[in-house]
C-alpha cells in the first residue's frame, strides 16, 4: 500500500476487504488501530480547512478562524462523532438475584446528537423502560446514560437512533420486554428550512412485553407524562 494513502482510506479498505458497512451511525472501532484517531483529526483538520477556504474565508489572517479547523476536527472526532470510533462503554453487568419483575424507568436521559442529512445538532431526551425476568442482566442506572451517548454521538436519524439503542440494551440486559421512547429538537428545522423553532420530533420503539401488553405499554407512558403513541 503506498505511504502517502491517507488514514482514513486505510480505514475504509479494511472495512471493505471484510464486507463491513461502514454507514453514518455505524461503529467502525474494531477497524481503528491505536494512534489513528489523532492521524484521522489531522486529516478531518485540513478537509475543513478546504471548506472554509472554499467558503472564501481568510483561515491564514482572521484571528477568529486561525485555529477553527483543529477545533471542528477534534470536536467531531472526540465528542460529536465519538460513537462511531469507540468501542461500547464496559458495563457491569449484575444477576438478578431478588428475581425482580416489576417495571423499571429511567429518564428522562438527556441526549445529543447530529443529523446525519444535514449534520446539525439534535438535542433531547429519552426514557427508558425495563421488564426484567429471573435470568436478566442488571446493569447500573449511570450505564443507561452512557450507553445512550455512545449510540446518539455520531450522525443519527432519531428513528434509527433508538433502534439501536434497544436492540443493544435487549442484546445486554434480556429482558422479558424494553421500551424506549426519545422526544427532541431538530436544528435542522430551527436553523434551515421551515425555521420552525417550536416543532419536536417523539417516538417510541417497544419490545417484548411492552408491544404485547397495552396496559403495561400504557404504565410506562404514563409515568414518563407523554401520551400513549
């Protein structure tokens, strides 16, 4: 492979050479080998240093962007994007020796995240909801908020976003039904577009118990106070 291909090709060749999707709100870790992120930034660094310019934006002599690429790189690198090259918060996982199976809700969890039509910001929150059984695997109440950034920090679209938060949370827990449910604001809509400043966007993926069982499924709707959806 020549010495001058850059970073983020090497990543994407390895991803193809085993048939790996490689989509906006994919994981792409276990591709990332240790020290790449930093060559990525600086990669990420000069594409945004192009846009800018193409922008018509002076990056060599305005004080306010001399150092806006480096920072917009490490932003969505680091932060922004960061579920997408890191691998999934290590999480306890405790047994259920109390046999508990009652209803268990946490939130409202606060979220961010970004479009991935337009890359502007979403922001909300979410709630969780949780039918263990004899066999689940508990996990600590912080873990929830974490897992929930690690899967919304990379560009979303919110009905896929929650999705995937419940298929990793059943994948984990086992539990004899889950609920999600996110409400948030699109800046997509506030900044751009209609410019619509007072429209969010609420929906709801239920698994298990909570798709069979209408009064649980209501229980747990109102206790988060959203209306049945």
């Amino acid at each position: 492979m020549p010495a001058d291909t850059s970073i983020s090709q090497r990543i994407r060749e390895r991803l193809q050479a085993k048939g790996q999707r490689y989509h906006a709100n994919d994981n792409i870790s276990a591709f990332i080998e240790p020290g790449e992120l930093e060559q990525l930034t600086r990669e990420v660094e000069g594409k945004v240093r192009g846009m800018l310019e193409s922008l018509v934006i002076d990056v060599t002599h305005d004080h306010n962007t001399l150092e806006t690429a480096r920072r917009v790189a490490k932003m969505y690198v680091n932060e922004v994007f960061r579920g997408r090259f890191v691998p999934v918060p290590r999480v306890t996982e405790f047994p259920n020796a109390e046999h508990l199976n009652e209803l268990m809700i946490m939130g409202p969890i606060t979220v961010r995240s970004a479009c991935s039509h337009h890359l502007c910001p979403i922001m909300g929150r979410l709630w969780i909801g949780v039918m263990p059984n004899q066999d689940s695997a508990l996990i600590g109440l912080s873990k929830y908020s974490r897992l929930s950034e690690w899967i919304m920090s990379r560009p979303q679209i919110q009905e896929e976003a929650i999705i995937q938060l419940a298929d990793l949370l059943v994948s984990m827990v086992k539990p004899d039904g889950l609920a999600v449910v996110m409400e948030a604001d699109h800046f997509c809509m506030h900044w751009r577009g209609v410019k619509d400043n007072a429209s969010k966007m609420t929906n709801s993926v239920m698994r298990g118990v909570f798709l069979k069982d209408g009064t649980l499924r209501r229980e747990f709707l109102s206790l988060i106070n959203l209306k049945d959806l």
